[in-house]
C-alpha cells in the first residue's frame, strides 16, 4: 500500500512539473503595409482619439486553461477629441506588448484604433503620433467629436495581472491534494 501511495505521489509530482515547464509559444511574424497619409489610416481604422495616456498596464492573455499566452500593454487614455467615432471621456486600449507603440504616462497621443469583440486595440502597424495640443490633430481630420460621457474606467485596470496566475492555482491544487493524501496516510497510521 505505502509503495501504491509513493507512486501516485511520483506521478502527481511529475505531471505537475511537466505542466509548469511546457510552455510552449506560437511564433508570429509581423508584416505591415506602407502607412499612407493621416486621412488614409483614420478610414482603415474604426477611429481615432486624441488625448492623454494617465495609466499603462501590461496583461497576460490566454484562449481557455492551456491556449497559448501573450502580453497585451493596456493603456487608459482620457480622451479630448475623436474622429470617426464617438467615444466616451476615458477608453482602454490594448496594443500588442512585443510591437506595440512605447507609450508613456502623462504624454498626449494620437492614437488609431479598431474595435473588435467589444475591445478597442491599436494595431502595432498604426501611426500613432505623440501631440502636444489638440490643434494638431484637428489641423488633420477637422474638429471631430468631443467626449460623450464622463467616466471613469481606473477600477478596470486594476484586474490586469502580468504574471500567470493559472500556475499558482494549479499549485495550490497540487498542493492541497498532498496534504489530503498526508493526513489520511498519518490517520491509518495511527488506526494500527
């Protein structure tokens, strides 16, 4: 029985560290067409916004339990102008973290962005522009919409993990099951 146990105890412990090693990645290649004018890019695009970045946060993100993970940079912009689309007063907007645009806090961007599945994101390809006014920006595409709404999207950055934490749940699993297999071994022991 002690020697059924130590090899279920083998097998646990050996199927966990071949979970937490395997990691393994798809290889992407990026390929962008040459950037037209302003006016060009805003039409391939679902909009544009002006406005200041005042919060970056870097995200993993994975299709289910073992997809494949990718870092997306998210950035909360408070936006001042948009064309093509209304937007409201603070948006996030995710770039791809490898080739995604260097945004800093507190600088004022024009920032493309498309829509899809309810998120906006900004394509590593796009021209984004560092401003420091809002007539630049206005000298491209026209006046442009101002905020429709005041909010305030800073509590949705604050669920933005970086790290995975699917290893330590899994770890925890592992874990609680080795000290269930323990405590029921130490409780026959002390039977005989």
């Amino acid at each position: 029985m002690e020697k059924l146990k130590l090899r279920i105890f083998t097998l646990i412990c050996f199927i966990s560290t071949v979970f937490f090693i395997s990691n393994v990645q798809d290889v992407k290649a990026l390929s962008c067409a040459e950037a037209g004018s302003p006016q060009e890019e805003l039409e391939r695009n679902t909009g544009a916004v002006y406005g200041e970045v005042k919060q970056i946060k870097v995200a993993l993100k994975q299709e289910g339990f073992t997809g494949t993970k990718e870092k997306f940079r998210y950035i909360l912009v408070e936006a001042e102008r948009s064309w093509n689309t209304e937007v409201d007063s603070q948006l996030i907007i995710a770039t791809n973290y490898t080739w995604g645009f260097d945004f800093k806090e507190g600088n004022k961007y024009l920032i493309y962005f498309s829509e899809a599945n309810g998120e906006l994101s900004s394509s590593p390809c796009s021209s984004t522009i560092e401003m420091n006014n809002v007539d630049q920006a206005t000298g491209l595409f026209g006046e442009g919409y101002p905020p429709k709404q005041q909010v305030n999207l800073e509590h949705k950055m604050w669920f933005m993990f970086e790290q995975d934490i699917d290893m330590y749940i899994v770890g925890i699993v592992v874990l609680a099951a080795i000290f269930i297999l323990f405590m029921i071994v130490r409780k026959k022991k002390r039977k005989v």
